[in-house]
C-alpha cells in the first residue's frame, strides 16, 4: 500500500458519497412533481446502490484496507453533500 493508491481510493470513494447522496436528494426532490414515485424511488435506490457497491469492490481489490478507504471517502462525501445543502439552503431563505 502506498500513499497515491491510499489517495486514489479515498478520492473515489468521496465522489462515490457525492455522487449517492445527491442522486438521494435528486430523487426526494423529483417524487414531488413524478406519476410513480414507488418506480422513482424503488429505481434510484437500486441504481445508486449498485453503482457504489460495484465500484467499491472494483477499488478495494480484495484488501480490507482499500475498503476502509473507500468508505472513509464515501463518509467524506455524505458530509460534504450535507455542508452544501445547507449552505444552499441558508441563501435561499427568505428573511
């Protein structure tokens, strides 16, 4: 294990998080204008799970450190996403 391969992973797994939890607050946002949200929702689930989950065992090569990393990545992300749609939220807010 060295330091860009560590790197790489936590990268990715970042991009992972951002990528899950936007496609959730995409599809939260889209069952209130859809015709079958239980389609919507029932899909997005499944689509952006194993996207994550395909992606996750490509990255971690079989090695349980690889794997940490990735969901420390993915951990990352999640908080990242939150940051932002908070701080989104607080400038669209009327005073």
């Amino acid at each position: 294990m060295n330091v860009v391969s560590i790197f790489s992973r936590l990268l990715a797994g970042a991009a992972l998080g951002v990528f899950f939890y936007m496609g959730l607050w995409i599809t939260v946002r889209a069952l209130l204008t859809t015709r079958h949200p239980t389609l919507l929702t029932l899909g997005s689930f499944w689509i952006r799970t194993l996207v994550v989950l395909a992606s996750f065992l490509f990255l971690m090569k079989g090695r349980w450190q690889y794997a940490l990393t990735c969901v420390a990545g993915f951990v990352m992300g999640r908080v990242a996403v939150s940051k932002s749609l908070r701080v989104q939220a607080a400038r669209t807010k009327c005073p």
